[in-house]
C-alpha cells in the first residue's frame, strides 16, 4: 500500500515531464496525452488536498486557486506574445469563459452532486456574499464597462483607463486575500462541526507538505502545457466540425479548469460546500483579479492591442449569471434547483458559443 501511494505521488508529474518532453519527437497519440493530462490533474488535486488538510481553510483552497491563475496568466501572456489572429481578445475570451464555467458549470455541478447525497448543504453566508460583490464589481469594471467608456470606440480602453482598471482590480483582489486569510478568516470557513470528519486524520508531515507543494507545482505547470499541447488538435476538431473558433477559448480553459472542478466537486460530495465555494469563487476573483493587470501591463509596455469588452451576448449572459448566482447563495443554503437552474445556464452558454 505504502509503494502504491508513493507510486501515485511520484509517477504522473515524470509522466507529463515525458509527454511534453518527448511528444513531438515521438508523435504521441492524442488521445495518449489526453490520458496523461487528466492523471496529472488528479494527481494535482491529491496534492492540494494534502496541503490544505496541512495549512487549514481557507489557506489551501486559496493556494491552489492561486497557483492555478498564475500559470493560466503566463500561459495567456505566450500566447499573447505570439501575435497570432485573435490575440487581442484572448484576454477577454478566456477571462469571460473561466467566469461562465466556474460559476455555472462547477457551481452547478458540485452544488447539484452535494444537493443529491445530502439533501442540503449549509455554508457561510458573510464570507460567500463578500465573494460575490468583489466578483460582481470586478467583472463589470473589466468586461463591461469599456464598452462605455467614451475615450475609445468599441470594447477598448483608453491607456489611461486601462492602467487605472488594472490598478483597481489588483488592489481589490489583494484587499480581498487579506480579508479571506487574515482579517476575517473565520467568514470564510465552514460552518458548526461540517469539517470535523476530516479531523480524525492525522495533518502530514512538514516533509511530505513540502514535497507535495513542489509536485503540485510540477503537475499544475503539466497540465497547463499538456493542455496548450493539445489545443492543435482541439483547433483542428472544432475548424473539422464546423464550430466556431470561439470554442477552443472554452475548451482550454475547461482543461486548465479541471484540478479545481475535481477538488471542488469531491469536497462537496463530502459534505464540505464551503470548501467548495472557496475554491469556485476564489478562482473566479483569482482569474479577473491576477489576468487583468498582467495582460493590461502587457499591453500597455508592449502597444499591443486589449479588447477587453463583451458584445451584446456576453454582456446578457454574465449579467444573469451574476444576478443568479446572487440569489442562489443568499440563504446560506443550498438544494438541487440551485444546482439545476445553474447548469441550465451553463448548458446555454455553451450552445450559444457553438451556435452564435
């Protein structure tokens, strides 16, 4: 048993190492690196998992949603850098895209799978309604409001807007981390004795947490190259079916998406929804709150051009995601229609993408 743990801790991220290493030269099969990719990505989850039973809430959701943002960034700077067509709105794209699937398809998701084994889950109410009026202003000043701002014609910000937008958006977010991590900690953890049935299992060593961190890095970067690896192959699909090109922003960062969808998801089934809501609408604040300023930095260093703003489409989509959202967590409880009515929007999102 002791050789099987540690072959499951060691053996996914020299697995992806390989496949990024060697697939070009060796021609590995698609379907072999999608394989690969979503093993590395359970093995990243076990790795958070270790680290926030050693560090506690809501420290360990946070370091995972953060880890996960800033390799997702980088990957959206190279791709920027790049300058291939479509680069000034991948910012915009893959941002809005993050939004939609995490909080329809992976609120929805775990919310629904919770609702089902439990009935009802409970959460705290001050800390999730915090959460979502840092979300609900972040969204609108980045993917909204350029579309009205008179300095620039279309979804685009003046440079001096843009850098003060980017100011803003970093400046709440870090307001944010401290109010979630240091100044009122306990809004942000789960309620009455909801984490006690992890408490009988003894926290890991010093060790073993550091270990753990160094491979959860390894497999995080893993899963961001395997997925980048893979877009070819996914462009190649979507231009073979037809679909629009829009799809391959949304497939992406479904995959970047997956060591917190599977985290999130399995916490609830435990019963631990706060837990869950951590890591959803962290990594929501995370994406607008760490993406924003690094591509506006870019952009304005650079010259490169940023649209930002949503059309007309996008614009209804998120306005009801967020208004939804809002009233599905207002009553610190959560049931199956929660769960329902968000991945029907989901299930919107992703038809509309397909069939514009």
């Amino acid at each position: 048993m002791e050789r099987l743990r540690w072959t499951w801790i060691w053996l996914p991220p020299f697995a992806g190492a390989a496949s990024l290493l060697f697939g070009g030269a060796a021609s590995i099969p698609t379907l072999l690196l999608g394989i690969v990719l979503i093993v590395t990505v359970l093995a990243a989850v076990h790795h958070a998992e270790l680290i926030a039973h050693k560090v506690g809430e809501p420290f360990g959701t946070f370091l995972l949603a953060l880890a996960v943002t800033v390799i997702e960034v980088g990957l959206i700077l190279t791709l920027m850098l790049q300058g291939k067509a479509g680069a000034e709105t991948l910012a915009r794209d893959t941002v809005f895209s993050a939004v939609m699937i995490i909080l329809n398809g992976l609120l929805g998701a775990f919310i629904l799978v919770g609702a089902l084994r439990h009935h009802e889950q409970s959460f705290q109410q001050v800390g999730v309604s915090a959460s979502l009026a840092t979300l609900c202003t972040l969204t609108v000043l980045t993917l909204v409001l350029p579309n009205f701002a008179a300095a620039e014609r279309g979804p685009y910000y003046a440079p001096s807007q843009l850098a003060f937008v980017a100011i803003v958006s970093l400046l709440l977010y870090l307001t944010f981390v401290m109010v979630q991590t240091v100044r009122h900690r306990g809004y942000f953890l789960p309620p009455g004795g909801e984490a006690a049935e992890e408490e009988h299992a003894a926290p890991p060593t010093n060790r073993q947490t550091l270990i753990s961190g160094v491979l959860l890095i390894a497999c995080l970067v893993e899963v961001v190259l395997l997925a980048k690896a893979l877009a070819p192959a996914i462009e190649d699909g979507v231009a073979g079916a037809g679909l629009p090109h829009a799809v391959v922003g949304v497939v992406i960062a479904a995959l970047v998406l997956l060591p917190e969808s599977v985290a999130a998801v399995r916490a609830a089934m435990a019963n631990r929804l706060q837990t869950s809501l951590n890591l959803a609408l962290g990594s929501a604040l995370a994406t607008i709150g760490l993406t924003i300023p690094a591509v506006a930095m870019l952009s304005l260093v650079q010259g490169l051009p940023l649209a930002l703003g949503l059309d007309s489409k996008g614009i209804v989509l998120l306005s009801l995601t967020l208004l939804v959202t809002t009233q599905s967590l207002a009553t610190a409880r959560t049931t199956v229609l929660q769960g329902v009515v968000h991945l029907v929007i989901f299930g919107v999102f992703v038809f509309i993408t397909l069939v514009p």
